[in-house]
C-alpha cells in the first residue's frame, strides 16, 4: 500500500514556551509530518484548544514551561484513556521559574499533568556526552537499535509513579546540575529515563 493510500490521520502538534528557539523546532516536526502525505497537521502554541485536540488521531507536544489549565489537562488525560497517542518531546513536563537567586527552579505547580506524563523535569547537568542504553528488546519502538551515546542535555526528572511506566532507553549517573536549585544528584537512584512508554486506559504517552 503507498503512503497515498493510507487513511487520513489527524495529527494536533503543540509547539511554543519559552527559553528555546521553538520555531525552529516547530519548523523541523512539520518538515517530518510533511513526509507523510496522509496526515494533517493542526497547529497550536498552548493546549488550550481542548475540542480540536480531542479530535485529533495523535498529538506531538514539544514546549517548554507552557503550563496548561486545570480544563486543558484534564480533557487531555480523559483523551488519551479514551486511545489518544501523545509523543511528548522536550520540556513538555517542564515547569521552570528563573532567574532566581539560588539557580532555576522546578515548582510543583501541575500534578495532574505530570501524572498523565509520568515525570517532571527537574534539572539536568551541562551538556556532555553520555551513554544510552536500550532496556528491553521486547518493544518495536527500540528494536535494532544498539546502545549508543549522545552529546546532550541529560533530563533529571521526578516519576510520580515509577513503576506504571515501561522504559525503553536509559542511563546511569550522578553529580551536579549546575545552575539549578535542585543541583545535588549524588544520593538518588542513578538511573535516568531517556525514553519510556506512559499507558493510560486504551491510550499512552511516549516521552
């Protein structure tokens, strides 16, 4: 079957926030969706737009401190339980207050919308080079791929509830995250997500 010939998948992409070059990224995901001649992209810069959202076949969110109403985040759990699929990129569960006198905080300020995600962003070490490795072989979003390195920002993150979320890449350290509050990584678990599965319902977020 070509591309052609597929049905129509509605795609909803949420691109905006702060402290990035976020038309740039924007400019790349649909660049991306643009090869695939039978999805149509809506675009939005907030998650505010609950109805055409809920519409949508999949949702991609790539934002950073976009913090969303109490009526947006719970009509996009209620999406996804019902079978939304939701690729969340980048600092989707990123809550971020700066400049502060102590280095950039986290607030603790959307508890439902870091459930539905499975994590918040709380810090991460300057950027480094670091090893990633694949934690199952059992999934198809992993399979082939070797464990590899990159040269980025390593996310430091707290999981409300660890053990809901199926991981498919991670890593392993400990240290300082300069420039943030929350800076000593020495006495946690050493192990970080780089990748996992959120199921909800009939649905699931991949971070």
């Amino acid at each position: 079957m070509t591309e052609a010939a597929l049905a129509r998948l509605d795609a909803y992409l949420v691109a905006g926030g702060k402290y990035h070059d976020i038309d740039f990224a924007r400019r790349e995901l649909l660049d991306l969706l643009r090869e695939h001649e039978h999805v149509r992209t809506n675009v939005a810069a907030n998650y505010e737009d609950v109805a055409s959202l809920a519409a949508s076949d999949f949702l991609i969110s790539y934002t950073c401190d976009v913090r969303p109403s109490e009526t947006a985040q719970h009509a996009i759990r209620k999406w996804v339980e019902a079978g939304g699929r939701w690729v969340a990129l980048h600092g989707t569960n990123a809550a971020l207050d700066l400049p502060r006198p102590n280095g950039v905080e986290a607030p603790r300020c959307f508890p439902h919308w870091i459930q539905t995600l499975g994590s918040q962003f709380i810090a991460h070490p300057p950027i480094a080079p670091y090893p990633v490795e694949v934690a199952t072989d059992e999934h198809w979003l992993v399979a082939g791929i070797e464990s590899f390195k990159t040269d980025d920002e390593l996310y430091l993150m707290e999981y409300p509830d660890r053990e809901a979320l199926e991981v498919l890449l991670h890593t392993y350290w400990s240290g300082e995250a300069t420039g943030f509050k929350e800076a000593d990584w020495t006495g946690g678990p050493e192990e970080h997500l780089i990748q996992y599965l959120r199921p909800l319902g009939s649905g699931a977020v991949l971070y």
